[in-house]
C-alpha cells in the first residue's frame, strides 16, 4: 500500500478560504495527483477528484453521510434531520417521497409556473430603470415553488420569504454575520413549515394531493412513523430552498449569453437542440457547491491506498467538473461538448453523483433542468435588455459565489410574440 499524498502543513483551513472552489484541484495539480490528506479543522481529511474517485465516493458499501456535514452548515443551508444525513433504507425511504415528486407532469408544472411569473414580472421591468436579475429571479422561484409545494403563500409575505430562502443558500459556508442571518432565517422557515405541516394533519389546511407539502405530511419513517413536524419541516424546506438557489443558475445563463452572443443566436434558431446543451454547459462551468462531504463506513483499500475507518472524505464537485483528464479545455464555455457526452454517472457532477434514488445525488436535478430550459428560452426568445457596465467578476474565494453585480439589466422589452427574432 502507498501512503495517501499529504499537503505539507499542518492545517489546511486557511487554504480553503484563501483557495476557494480551487482548493481541491490546486493542491491535486501541485501533488500530480487525485487524491491527498490534509487536516481542515484539524481533522484529518482526504480530498478526491475525478471520475474514479466519485465512483468509489458514491459507493455506499463503503462510505457514510451520518456526521459528514459541518455543524455549522446544518444551522444554516441543511437543516437537522433531513433526507442529506441519513443512511441505507431510512435515506432510500426518504428519498423516495422526492423523487416521487419529479414525475414528467409534476415537471413540466414548476416550469409552466416559473414561465407565467416570468411574463408577469418582465411587465413591470419594462417600467424600471434597471432591474436585478438575481433578486427577481429568486421571488419569481419563490413564488413558482410555494404553489406547486401547496405552501400558501400571501402576497405581502413573497419578499421575506425570498429573503430567507436566498439567506439560507448564501450562509452555506459563511462565518460572521452571513452565518447568524442564516441560521435566524432557517428558525423563522422551519417554524413556519412546521405549523403548516400540523395544519395540514388536523384538518385545518387542504392542499392539493402529489404536492411536497401533501407529501411530507402524510409520509412515514423507516419505521412506520409519521415524520415529527419539525423534521418534515426540514424536507419540505429542501424543496423550497434548493429551488430558489436555481436563481444562481439562472443569473450564470445571463451571463454566458451575454458574454457569447453567438450562443444566443443558436438558442433562438434552434431552441429545441440548443436548449439543452447551453443548461449543462452552465452547470458544468460556473461555480455552485465546491465539493461533497461522507465518512468512510469502515476502513477498506482503493486503488493503491488504504482509507482507515470514519475518515472525512471530500469529493471534489467543481475541480471533476474542470477536469482536464475529462474535458476538452475545460476553461472553454462550449455548450456543443455535450453533444458527445456519455452520459455518465460520475463525470459531469455538479449536483452529485451515482443514482438519484439509491445515493445523496441531489433529487432536484431533473427540476433544475426544466426550470434552467424554460428560463433560457424566456430570456433569449421572449426579452430584449441591455446590459449596462457592472461588476461581472465572479469571485473563487466566496462560495456559493455570484457576479458581484448580481447581473443588472436595462431597457427592458417584452418581444412581441408574433415579431420574427
Ligand atoms: C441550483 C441547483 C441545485 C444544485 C447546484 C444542487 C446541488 C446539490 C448537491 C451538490 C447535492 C449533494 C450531492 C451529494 O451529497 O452527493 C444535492 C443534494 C440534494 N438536493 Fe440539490 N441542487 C440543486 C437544486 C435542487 C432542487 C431544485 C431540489 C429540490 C426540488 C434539490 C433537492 C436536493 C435534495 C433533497 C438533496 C439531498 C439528496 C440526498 O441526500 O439523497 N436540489 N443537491
């Protein structure tokens, strides 16, 4: 057996922030490796990318999600008790009530939702001045996820609840103020979830039936027992959160169109290839998690190495997605890539890897497709907008990152339907 390469330092942690979403791949380029230990927090940790490394990552003979995630994390963008931290059946009993939300009609639902408030909202950005994309972005998700979740949502209560939804997501690794606005915003939501979870069982709220909120509900445990409110209050919330957080995606398609107008013009010429490939290509470039967290379940040999027993492992999401052993100039933005890609499991994993029902890939993939294809095409066939000079850089050192500007838009103008692009 070789010795796992090591970062030679003590500690890492101040690499992490200093490095960013770069932190993994920068230490892996400088080793000529995919993988080495470090300490982060002064625990021992290995660091993995690429494709190998998250086919073993995502085999859960060998490794566990129970105490992976930092505490700090399950204050703000995670919650305690939720589908992210359990194992073997409770996590495949669980993930079911999610993925039994994404059928095809379910779907093209939060798409149709998402497009109406989209039409509805560009109405009053051709008043404005200027409009930022991101913040109307998020109320037009938030709005669009409460009614297909069956969450009520009244009209004076739509710019809080962005607000804290939106919270939850940028506190995700923040320390300061950004951490303690997270973890206020996840106290206010999950209390609000939860009354609205004991509504629903007593009678005193209908919602309709296939809905999150419905779903979460009436669903029961491993064990046969009905989720306690507060932690169907916790899943409820990871399908209202994780949809807002598609505002991020969203604001990054923008960009890439603005920043390749040719592009644009395949998008409006040949909507129905293009769409597509545009979407993967944005949530394989631009930066959203840096990487995924597990335990190993009991020590086992991989490759060369030997990985002893309840080890913090972190697989690298953004590094395997830049890839070079993987990707053509992965530095590139080329939508048309993907139309040689395999399909694989285990290369392209910015929301995970392996299978959505039996790993921790993320459940809302699918969802995040459909909204991402429907927003593109609203953007580049149903608007015209300018984009003023602003602050385009999209820092590596703050995750989840953003353009600093959070893309601002000017001169807005719904197209007429029936004018030729
Ligand atoms: C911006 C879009 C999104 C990104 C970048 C994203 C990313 C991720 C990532 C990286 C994971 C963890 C994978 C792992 O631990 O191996 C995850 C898990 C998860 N995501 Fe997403 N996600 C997004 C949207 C959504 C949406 C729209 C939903 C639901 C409607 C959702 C629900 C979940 C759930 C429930 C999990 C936990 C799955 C499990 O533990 O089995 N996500 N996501």
């Amino acid at each position: 057996m070789a010795n796992i390469p090591a970062e030679p330092v003590i500690d890492s942690t101040l690499g992490l922030l200093f490095d960013g979403y770069e932190f993994i791949s920068k230490r892996c380029d400088r080793l000529q490796t995919d993988i080495f230990q470090t300490r982060l927090r002064l625990e021992k940790t290995i660091c993995m990318r690429g494709k190998a490394a998250a086919e073993v990552f995502y085999d859960t003979d060998k490794f566990s999600r129970k105490d992976a995630a930092p505490k700090r994390m399950q204050k703000t963008l995670l919650g305690e008790g939720g589908v992210q931290g359990l194992d073997g059946e409770a996590h495949r009993q669980r993930k079911q009530i999610f993925m039994g939300l994404m059928t095809p009609e379910r779907l093209q639902q939060i798409g149709d939702l998402v497009l109406h408030h989209c039409r509805e909202y560009a109405q009053q950005w051709e008043r404005q001045n200027q409009v930022v994309l991101f913040d109307q972005i998020n109320e037009i998700l938030c709005r669009a996820v409460c009614t297909w979740s069956g969450v009520p949502l009244a009209e004076g209560e739509v710019a809080q609840r962005t607000l804290e939804l939106a919270a939850l997501i940028d506190s995700a690794a923040a320390l300061g103020f950004r951490h303690v606005q997270g973890v206020q915003a996840r106290k206010r939501l999950e209390a609000w979830l939860a009354d609205l979870i004991e509504d629903i069982r007593a009678g005193r709220l209908q919602v309709p039936e296939h809905t999150a909120a419905a779903a979460f509900a009436h669903s029961q445990d491993a064990n046969g027992n009905r989720l306690s409110p507060a932690i169907a209050a916790v899943d409820l919330l990871n399908v209202l959160r994780p949809t807002v957080a598609i505002g991020r995606y969203i604001v990054f398609a923008a960009l890439a169109l603005h920043q390749h107008p040719d592009c644009r013009q395949k998008l409006q010429s040949n909507p129905a290839d293009y769409t597509l490939l545009f979407t993967q290509e944005v949530r394989r470039f631009y930066p959203f998690f840096p990487f995924a967290a597990a335990r190993t379940r009991q020590a086992f040999d991989w490759q060369d190495y030997r990985f002893s027993e309840s080890t913090l492992v972190l697989l690298d999401l953004y590094g395997t997605n830049h890839d070079s052993n993987l990707w053509e100039k992965p530095e590139e933005f080329w939508p048309e890539r993907f139309m040689h890609w395999d399909g694989s499991a285990f290369d392209f994993i910015p929301q995970g890897g392996g299978d959505h029902y039996k790993n921790h890939r993320c459940a809302g993939e699918w969802l995040t497709i459909e909204v991402m294809n429907r927003v593109l095409g609203f953007l580049a066939n149903e608007l015209e907008y300018d984009v003023p000079p602003q602050d385009l850089q999209i820092k590596l050192t703050r995750m989840p990152t953003l353009p600093e500007s959070k893309f601002v838009i000017s001169n807005v103008r719904l197209r007429p339907q029936d004018k030729p692009l």
